[in-house]
C-alpha cells in the first residue's frame, strides 16, 4: 500500500465492464513528510475519494483484483480508504 493524494479525475464514456460505477483517479504518491514521491499514476476508487483528499492505495494486482471479486479484471491500482490523519512517532 501507498500513501497517495488524489489530485484528478478521469473521465471515460468506454471503459472496461469491470470499471462501470467506480470512479478512475489520478493520485500523486507521497512520502512519510506527505511530499510528491514520483510520477502520478490512475486508480480506481472504491473510497469515494475526492480530488484532495490523501488516500491508501493498493498497488498491487492481486491485491486490488479481489475488491473487484474477478481475477480478470485489468486493475493495477485501488483507492481503498481516505487518510483523516497522520501520526508519526
């Protein structure tokens, strides 16, 4: 999982049946200080995430395939939770 904050959506009138009622994100990875670590990349939103919003990312196949219930699903990348806050100790 990654730490990510959701910076875009994108908009597809056709996409891939396993895509149909979740949103496709563009998030920004962050480091431990919530700083820009890389490119951006898309995920899919099973979070109702909003652009802003700092979000857990799961990003690995297997891993984010299983919230779809279809190992054929062509998903690398799932937005699964909204961050409220951050506590480093």
């Amino acid at each position: 999982m990654k730490l990510a904050k959701a910076v875009g959506n994108i908009q597809a009138t056709i996409k891939h049946e396993a895509y149909r009622g979740h949103k496709i994100m563009i998030v920004q990875p962050l480091d431990e200080n919530l700083q820009p670590d890389g490119a951006t990349f898309l995920a899919v939103d099973f979070a109702q995430a909003g652009p802003g919003d700092i979000v857990i990312v799961a990003v690995e196949g297997n891993a984010s395939r299983q919230l779809f219930m279809d190992n054929n699903a062509p998903v690398h990348s799932v937005i699964e939770g909204i961050v409220d806050s951050v506590e480093r100790g």
